[in-house]
C-alpha cells in the first residue's frame, strides 16, 4: 500500500508542476540535458556527464512517469545543482528490501565503491522492461552485464573472489547457446544466483545460496527435475545431505559457467575423459580414500585395465566409469539399486558384450578380490619376472660377449696397424672428460624430470636418492665447465690447438661435400666423396657442442644460484631459463643419439664403433677410402718441415 500511496503522490507532483494557464510553455528537463556537453565534477574532481539521450528515456519503462517522479525534490527549474539520491525504493520496495538482504546491498550500506546500485544492472534514462531483447537484465544480456564487475580480474583480487568469471565463459557454453536460440528459460545468471521471486543474490558460503554445494542440485533441479531426483538418492547425493563436503554435485563433473554437452571436445563428461577429469581427482586422493574410507586402487586398476588403456588411447567405445557405475544414479555397490551390484552386471556389461553371461560378467575390472586370486595372481606375476630376468638376462649377457669379442678384435686390429694420428693425447683427454660428463648429466638430469621412469626407480632404489642426484649432477657441471675452460686455453695458447681450430671452421667446401655426398649414397653419383680432416658431420657436431655447452652452462647457473640469478636478472629469469636448459637438454641428447652414435658407432663401416677416441688414431685404410685431402695436407706438412730441417 505504501508504494502506492508514494506512486499516486508522484502523479499529482508531475500533474501539479506541469498545469499552467492555457498556452502557457512549460519549462522541459531536456533544455538542459539534452546537451550532450553538460557535465559537472565529481567529488574527487572527475568530470561527470549530465546528458541524458531524450529518444533512449522516451523509450524506457519509466518514460510515461516523467523526470520527478524519481528526482521527487526538484520544485523548479532551474533545480538545485545538487539533487538527492534516486530511491527505487520508492516504487520498487520489495526489490528494494530483497537486494539489501543480499551481497550487493548490504556491499552498498557499507560503502563499497565497487558494489552495484539499480542502475548498474537495470541501466539509468534507459530502462526497459527485462523481456525487452534490449533491456540489460534481458537473459541474452545478462552475462556482459554482470560482467562488468565479475569479468574483472582486479575486481576479482579486490574482493577475494576465486578467479574473475568473464562473460565469454559462460556464452560458449550449452546454456547460453539454448538463451540465444530463443529459450529464455534456459539459465543465466539471476536464474541460477538469486533466491527464486527476489532481488536476494548471497555469497556461495551462505547455506541458503542457491549455488552452494548442498543446494546446487535443487537448483539445477528446477530444470532437470528427474535427474536431480535421481541424484538426490545416489550414494553422491545422500553423502552431500549428511554433511560431507567432499561429495560431488553437479558442478563438480559438468563445470559452472562454461557446461557443455557431453559430445562436445572440451566436456569434461565427454566419454572418453570422464574418468580421468571427473572421477579421478577424488578416487585417486589417498587424503579423501582415507578420511571417507574408500577403496586406493580404483583409478590405478582401471586405468592399466583394457577399458582404461583404450579409453587414454581415445576410445568413444570402451568401457569407462560411467558406464559401469552409471552417471547421476550412481549408488554402493551393495546396493540393489547400484548397477555394479552382483545381480545386475551382467546386464550392466551386456550393454556393450551382448552375450555376456554371469561368469563373464564376474571378473573382476579393478582387483583381485578372493586370496586365493590374491596368491595365483602373485605367483604368476612372481614366475614371469623370474623367467623375463633369466632368459632376457641370458641372452644379453650371450650376445654381449660376442659383441664384445669382435670389440676386442678390432680394437687390436685398429692398434697394431699404421694409421695417421688423428686426435693428441690431450684430444683424447679432452674427449674422455666431455664423455663422462655429459652421459651423467643426461642420466641425473633427466631423472629430476621423469622419476617414475623404470631407469630412474630403479637408481632410486639403489640410493641414487635426490640429494645424491643433485650433487653428482653438479660435480659433472663442473667438470664439463673445466673441460671447457682447459678447450679454450688449449685453443688460444697452443699452436696444435690453434691449427685445430682453423680447421673446424666451415667452409664452402663442406656444402659441397654435403652435396656429393647426398649424390653418391642416392646413387646419382659413382664418385666416392673426399674429405678433410674434418668433414662437415663433425664441425657441424663441434660447433654443436659449443653452442650446447654455452647456453647450458648459462642456463645452468641460473638455476644453480636462483636466488642471486633473481636478483640480477629479475624474477623472469629462472622460468625461461629453466624452459631452455629442458629443450636444449633434449636437443643435445637426441642429436648426440641421432648424429653422433651413428657416424662413431653405428655406421656400418665403424660398427662395432671406431676407436680413435681411445687411441686417437685413424687407419690408414680408412683415410685412404674416405680422406685422401687429409692425407695430402699431412704429406705437404711433413715436406715443408723437412725442407726446414735441411741445410742452407
């Protein structure tokens, strides 16, 4: 009654303001604010508009009630400069009372900057009715509306929220496509926030929030009825009843905002990621198995059975765990009701084995049950590891000696023929230290990164703990940063070291040694290739190196001294460098697999490997067949040196 009485009151101020003797004009509101350039300054001294666009209020819900009745204390005009605050209450007193019951009005009575008022989400001159496709709390614009403030990252920090809730979230997902299709039931904001029949929006902690967990499935409800009553009996939703805070509801496996449709590729319940986005993050927590006494093997079981293997290879068929244990109508499996119960699996796994019968449908998916399946199955698993050690290990120590035997032959053969001296003894050295460490730093590296590997367990268990690790892959660091140190003073203060180094620097003859040799191996060519004492497949390998150790070095002492890394560089630093010390690992490795191994080990003329990193010596078979250029540069240096030698 009271906001009639106050409406009717509004009535007679705008009839009595606006009767005036006949042809009389009177004063408008719009010689004023239709000018688009009146402003006034704020308190904090920001400029303020005052412009009111006279086709957008004539067009607004209110436009019939004329400028007084929601600016009630202008007498005259020109009005006051200052005017009191709008009060919607006025008109709209249960709208009024519902929103400071709510997390927005009562952010208003405390004076939040930030809290919304009527016109934030209703719009100021240029309101229109909520089914008006226009109005800003229609259900198509209610996203970007609400997103002014919750689409805010800042906004977002500002008020402790979880994360910012941009507006193109919730627009991707089923719903929004459903409100732009024209199904203005389907939910958005208010229909799933605000307490039914009100303007009451409270906080998710509040009990009787309508998205609080223990009320989610009611409200989703109010759409989905059966499935929420379904949901409501499973073992998921009694749990929720009684209190456990852990206990899934719809959100929890369908998402908030962005809900998509199980077919669609990012859904969690799509079927082929349903158990490890959905079930998987609960059933594989030893804190929450533990506290609610559930079983710890059932992620593991299922996904190293078939049904999990195939389904991580992208299987749309094969068994997951909503096809067991059902979707919404998920209950204990001794309940009758549970499709996994004893009486109905064979239904449950005829579903996809048409056939199936009760002894098939038995066996067991996640575990052994019975101890005596128990001990069979440990000593079957026993008997194979045993067999596997035994036969495997056999016949790799069998081939290994053979293996080792024409090592050892050629080896001797390489030693005791003449050859030209291809590496010092210093070369040699130099090789022999570079090996060591960059096999250990590979192995220890890498073990930080997959510790689940069966090599990395397995140094795990033989005390190779992360300590350990940690020190032996520094103490290579250091030793491959000494080997590059005495490289550089080898290089600059030799002159062996320099006559090297010339002779590792490209040149165009190498492109066309890369192209020869392309020609022979596709048979284009019948000419053999000639090299230098260094072709392109080993300066491209040196210089490979040198770029390697460079930016690993760098790299690594970025990690090793984050701290003082931190503090020079800025907090930046350690990421990327940790990013380039990962890849360039993973280059370096592959290209010493790849490049390096083959040319020195697997080639066929060098298998079982060549040895001049041992001995540092060619045969002179080999240079005849692959290094004639070389061989005629050593013969020239010889006879210069001898000429050198002789008298005057």
């Amino acid at each position: 009654m009271r906001s009639g009485w106050r409406f009717m009151a509004s009535l007679l101020v705008i009839a009595a303001w606006t009767t005036g003797s006949p042809g009389q004009e009177q004063p408008s509101c719009f010689d004023c604010h239709a000018d688009s350039s009146l402003t006034k300054l704020g308190p904090r001294g920001q400029e303020i508009s005052l412009y009111v666009d006279s086709a957008a209020f004539r067009r607004s819900v209110h436009a019939e009630l004329g400028c007084v009745a929601c600016h009630a204390d202008v007498r005259e005009i020109p009005h006051p400069e200052t005017l009191a605050k709008v009060d919607c209450g006025t008109c709209h007193e249960l709208e009024k009372q519902g929103c400071f019951e709510g997390v927005h009005g009562r952010a208003l009575q405390a004076g939040d900057p930030d809290a919304p008022k009527c016109s934030t989400c209703h719009g100021a001159h240029d309101i229109r009715p909520a089914s008006d496709v226009q109005s800003r709390v229609h259900p198509r614009n209610q996203p970007r509306t609400c997103g002014q403030c919750h689409g805010q990252a800042e906004f977002a920090r500002r008020h402790k929220l979880p994360s910012a809730l941009p507006p193109a979230d919730y627009e991707r997902s089923v719903h929004a496509r459903a409100v732009q299709e024209g199904l203005e039931a389907a939910p958005t904001c208010s229909n799933c926030h605000m307490l039914p029949g009100t303007h009451i929006y409270l906080e998710v902690a509040n009990p009787q929030s309508p998205v609080n967990s223990a009320n989610v499935a009611r409200t989703c409800g109010r759409c989905h009825a059966d499935v929420a009553e379904v949901y409501l009996q499973s073992t998921h939703g009694t749990a929720l009843a009684r209190g456990v805070k852990e206990a899934p509801t719809c959100n929890f496996c369908h998402g908030e905002h962005r809900i998509l449709t199980p077919e669609e590729p990012g859904s969690p319940v799509r079927p082929e990621r349903v158990s490890e986005a959905i079930c998987a993050p609960c059933h594989s927590s030893e804190a929450m198995n533990e506290k609610l006494g559930l079983p710890r093997d059932r992620v593991s079981t299922y996904l190293n059975s078939y049904h999990g293997l195939a389904v991580r290879r992208g299987s749309k068929v094969a068994a997951n765990c909503a096809s067991g244990h059902g979707v919404h109508n998920i209950f204990r499996q001794d309940d009758p009701r549970s499709t996994v119960h004893p009486a109905n699996l064979q239904q449950t796994c005829g579903n996809c084995h048409p056939g199936a019968t009760q002894q098939f449908a038995s066996v067991k998916v996640h575990s052994y049950r019975s101890a005596a399946q128990l001990k069979a199955a440990s000593i079957i698993r026993s008997a194979y590891v045993f067999l596997i050690i035994v036969i495997i290990g056999g016949m790799f120590v069998h081939n290994f000696i053979v293996w080792l035997f024409y090592v050892a032959e050629k080896y001797r053969k390489t030693r005791s023929e003449s050859g030209l001296p291809r590496f010092s003894k210093g070369m040699v050295f130099q090789h022999f230290l570079l090996l060591v460490s960059f096999i250990t730093l590979v192995i220890t590296g890498f073990a930080l990164k997959f510790p689940d590997a069966f090599l990395f367990r397995l140094l795990l268990r033989l005390g190779v703990d992360e300590p350990l690790r940690g020190l032996l892959h520094r103490i290579a660091a250091s030793v491959l940063i000494a080997t590059a140190i005495y490289h550089l003073f080898w290089i600059f203060f030799t002159r062996h070291g320099r006559r090297e180094i010339q002779r590792l620097f490209p040149t165009t003859q190498d492109v066309l040694d890369l192209w020869n040799t392309l020609r022979y191996y596709l048979r284009l060519s019948s000419e053999r290739p000639q090299y230098a004492k260094y072709n392109y497949v080993e300066k491209a390998e040196y210089w490979a190196l040198v770029w390697g150790t460079v930016v690993m070095v760098l790299t690594g002492f970025i990690l090793w001294f984050p701290e003082t890394a931190s503090r020079i560089l800025g907090p930046w630093a350690f990421p990327i460098a940790e990013i380039i010390h990962y890849y360039e690992a993973w280059l370096a490795t592959l290209a010493i697999a790849v490049w390096h191994f083959y040319w020195a080990i697997f080639h066929p003329e060098e298998y079982p490997m060549s040895f001049v990193w041992l001995h540092g010596k060619m045969p002179h078979e080999e240079v005849v067949k692959h290094r004639l250029p070389w061989l005629e540069e050593e013969r020239e240096q010889l006879a210069q040196e001898d000429n050198k030698m002789l008298p005057s």
